[in-house]
C-alpha cells in the first residue's frame, strides 16, 4: 500500500459492508505502452492499458476459492486428481455433497493445475464478484460477472461481458505481458523478446533461481549433466519422467527471470490459458489458446513463436492460468464509489 488513509471505525465497517470479507490479494502489474503494435507473430498488440496477475493462480487461492464456492461444487472447480496426481498435486477434497472441505497438500505458493478454461472463467467471476463466499455457484458467485456462464461448461460460446473487473487474459494480453519490452527502453529492436525472461536466448532450466535472470521451469538438456542446470527436468534434473515426483516450482521462484512488465513464469511451470477461440484442428472442434509451455516441455513451447490450444474443458496436471484486471487506478475509483467517499486508497497489489 502507497499510503494509507485513516478511517474512522465506523468507515471502516461501512466499507467491510460493502466489499463482504475477502480473503485473497491478487498481485497484479499494470501493462502500459497502450496502442503498441502487434508482433510478427500477430499478437500483442493490446490498445488500452490493463493489468495482469504477476503470477500464476496458486494452490492457496485456489482452494480459498473451493471454500468459498464449491461445498457441492456443482460445476466441477475441483478435479480428483488435484489429490492424487503426484506430479503436481495438490488440493484435497474431503466430507459429502454440501459439505466439502479443502486443504491444500504442502507447499502452496505452487501453480493450481486441473484446472479448465471454465474454471478460469468461473475464478474470474468470483473475483468480480468481490469473493462472495456462499458455498455455492450460482448468479452472484460463479455463474455471472465477467461471463454469463449460467451453467455453461462446454463449448466456445462464451464472450467477456462489458464492465468485466477481472477475466481470462486475451491472446494479446497475455503475450504483451510476456514479450513485449519497447526498443526505446531497451527492448530488442521490434520491441518483443522471445522468451517471457526478456531475451532472444533460450532460457536455462533450473529448480528455482535467486539469480539466473534468464531460467525457468522446463526441460532442458545440455552438458555437463548434474551440475544444477539443464540437466532435464528443472526441478528432479533429469531427463527421465517420474509419476512421484512433484514438478512444479513456486510461483516467482526465479526472482530474477520476471518480464519486463515484472510477471513471472509466463514461459515454464503450467501453461495458462487464454481466450482465444482457436478451432483449425480437426480433432478438436473447438478449443481455447494456451501459451507458455509447462514443466514437461522443451524450449520450442515457451517460445513465443508456439501457439497452442486445447478443448476448454481439458485439465492435467501441465495446465493452470493467470487472471488480467483492470489497471489500479479504476479499481481505485471503484472503491471509492462502494464506499461513497473520497479516500486516497491506493493499494499494490489491488484487493477487494
Ligand atoms: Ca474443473
Ligand atoms: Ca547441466
Ligand atoms: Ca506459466
């Protein structure tokens, strides 16, 4: 918080009133540079300024969202193998049909996985919403907000409303946040890097760095073996898959490696999401985009050059995502307005 104005007691339970309790902070940066061309690529072009989460949604978040939505989880926000896949578990789910209870498994700070684009939607709205925590997901909580889900769960038919306070980044959106840096400021020469670290050269994989500025959480396999570094899969350092062996690291474990814009892990850890419409493969009629590569992938997939996708209801242990927001200051206004006051309430990340 840049500064913190005093509130009255009575101010105060004016404002929980009208926000409900809250329990998550998203860590949001904001993505300037509106109007910036698109890449080669086509992509990353985005022409108002917006914000996204600096990390990918964690297992913590997630399961504050089981909590608040999901005591019958009528829409399937919670997948078995959360629990039980030892790749990249976990979130338990205990207790019956309106009485579900979750815990998260060991470290929580990691990437949720399992989780479908409808998921996504769903968390967004919740977020929209102001994290209402009836235990149910309904109008209010999961089915409205930034999109009119009204019980959708399959399919491509569903567009962001207008007003939307959080949502699935756009294509664009989420590859600006990645690549973009401007030439005039360091970036490279048409102003995209390749790879989310802020460079044309192939990141290193590693299980976590405090200060390698270009690495990740991929495969990579160069000599010397078992020095700590492209030795495989980032976190085990070999080359040979383990079904027991968790793969994922900490949202913003490479404290260096952050893009411009300061996101982390947008190459690397789980693939995220977006909300592309991307329907040119035969076998899959209709699909959403994904981006960035995971744990289980070679550098070819971080690359900004790879453009994948998958069916929208799709989950495993390789897929997560991260939100987009509006930039502070309108949230900021929208605060206010909540409150009918002027209050110089200015936070970083933004909370509701
Ligand atoms: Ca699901
Ligand atoms: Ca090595
Ligand atoms: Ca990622």
């Amino acid at each position: 918080m840049k500064t913190k104005p005093v509130l009255s007691t009575s101010i105060l339970a004016m404002l929980c009133t009208a926000a409900t309790a809250s329990a998550l902070t998203m860590d949001t940066v904001t993505i300037g540079d509106p109007g910036n061309p698109d890449h080669t690529t086509g992509y990353g072009g985005v022409a108002t300024t917006y914000a996204i989460g600096k990390y990918e949604v964690t297992l913590n978040q997630y399961r504050e969202f089981l909590a608040a939505v999901a005591v019958t989880d009528t829409y399937g926000l919670y997948n078995p193998s959360m629990g039980t896949d030892l790749n990249s578990r976990g979130i338990t789910q205990t207790g019956s049909p309106g009485s579900y209870a979750y815990a998260v498994i060991g470290d929580g700070n990691r990437p949720v996985t399992y989780v479908s684009w409808f998921d996504a939607a769903r968390f967004s709205n919740w977020l929209h919403n102001g994290q209402p925590s009836t235990g149910s997901q309904t109008a209010g909580t999961t089915e409205t907000g930034a999109y009119a889900l009204n019980g959708t769960i399959s399919g491509v038919g569903i567009s962001k409303g207008g007003g939307a306070q959080y949502w699935i980044p756009s294509e664009s959106e989420w590859y600006k946040a990645a690549y973009y840096q401007p030439a005039a400021v360091g970036g490279d020469t048409d102003g995209y890097w390749l790879y989310s670290t802020g460079s044309n050269e192939t990141p290193n994989s590693r299980n976590g760095s405090v200060s390698d500025a270009n690495s990740g959480n991929f495969i990579r396999s160069a000599t010397p073996a078992a020095d700590g570094v492209n030795d495989g899969y980032a976190v085990s350092g070999s080359t040979s898959y383990s079904d027991s062996q968790n793969y994922l690291t900490d949202v913003g474990a490479f404290t260096q490696a952050d893009s411009y814009y300061g996101t982390f892990d947008q190459g690397g850890n789980v693939w995220e999401w977006n909300d592309a419409v991307i329907s040119y493969d035969y076998l899959i009629s209709s699909s959403r985009g994904l981006r960035g590569g995971s744990w289980g992938d070679t550098k070819f997939y971080i690359h900004s050059s790879n453009r994948s996708y998958n069916d929208p209801t799709y989950e495993d242990s390789y897929v997560g995502f991260r939100v987009a927001t509006v930039p502070e200051p309108t949230v900021s206004v929208s605060l206010m307005l909540v409150g009918g006051l002027l209050l110089a309430r200015r936070k970083r990340p933004s909370a509701l």
